[in-house]
C-alpha cells in the first residue's frame, strides 16, 4: 500500500490501494468539512486532480463517517475525462511555448489555446456540456499559416486536437450510455 499523501495544498489527502485489475482510490475526506461525493465540486476537482497523476483506478472511495465508494463506470468516466485533461494541457504547454518562442505562431495558436482554456476550465467546473461542445469543434478549427515552420506543427497540433475531440465524444457515449442503466429487470 502507498502512503498517503497531499495531491495539492488544497485538496484532500488520499492513498491508493492495489486491486484485481488496478488501483482503488482513497480519500480521506474527514478533515474538509464538505461533504464528501462526486457530486461536490471541490471534491470533483480534487479527484480529476489525483486521476491526472495517478491514472484511472477500478474504484474511488471517499471516507468520512460516511464511506460512499463508487465503482468502475464512474471510475471509469472520470478517468477518460482526467486522460483528456492531461492531453488539453500538454498541448496548451506545447502551444505557449511555440508561441513564446516565434511571434508568428500567436495568431494561429491563440484560437486553439483559448478553446483548450474553455475545455479545461469546463471540466474541472463539472461542465461536461461545455466541455463537450467545446472539444466537438476542436478538431475542425482552421490551424497553420503559410511559413515553413508551420507544416510540423500545424500536424502536430491537429492530430493532437483530433485525439481530444475523439477522447470527448467517449466520454459522451459513456455518460449516456450509463445514464440509462436498469437497475431491476
């Protein structure tokens, strides 16, 4: 078992705990005063936190005097959406620097980067709608100018926004493909 530990200055101490098929998510939710769920934003955030670093687990547990555990398909969820965050923020890292670096790149990284601030801003606010249509209209977006340097990573940069618009769209088949699960037959 790994020690617990602080995913951020203010988000809640947790530890991960090996599974058939991965790792189970603890938190420890006792000493925020919130109340401890999914559906709390502050804890939302903190496990899409944790979920960027460590990957997606099999199970997430929040603890407080209450435990509410919730298994793979929510797991599951947060994890593709934690996998499209990372790859939203590495390529808004990519484009910034490409922008610090060659003043030609700002007009067509600005457009991309600012869609990508949206998506990321959206998710970690429990938006899935705006990050849905956000990231639905990334791929199409217009990207590279006429300068030799553009070439590389004009392809770099779409077939980057491709896989976040593609990570999206899964995300939006699982959400409404359990939103309708039967739970007596």
């Amino acid at each position: 078992m790994r020690v617990a530990r602080q995913a951020a200055a203010s988000s809640c101490s947790y530890k991960t705990v090996p599974r058939r098929g991965g790792f189970e998510l603890v938190m420890d939710c006792g000493s925020c005063g919130m109340p401890a769920g999914l559906e709390n934003p502050r804890c939302f955030r903190s496990v899409l936190d944790i979920l960027q670093r460590e990957g997606p687990p099999v199970a997430i547990t929040m603890r407080t005097h209450i435990e509410k555990r919730y298994g793979q398909t929510s797991s599951g969820i947060l994890g593709r959406m934690a996998d499209m965050l990372n790859r939203a923020e590495n390529l808004q890292r990519h484009l910034a620097q490409a922008s610090s670096r060659d003043q030609g790149c700002k007009a067509c990284a600005g457009p991309v980067s600012a869609k990508l601030a949206v998506i990321t801003h959206c998710a970690r606010s429990m938006d899935v709608s705006g990050v849905l249509d956000s990231a639905n209209g990334l791929g199409d977006m217009p990207m590279g100018g006429n300068r030799k340097d553009c070439a590389d990573c004009t392809g770099m940069t779409s077939v980057q926004a491709a896989d976040i618009a593609k990570a999206a769209k899964g995300i939006e088949r699982a959400v409404v493909r359990n939103a309708f699960g039967i739970v007596e037959g």
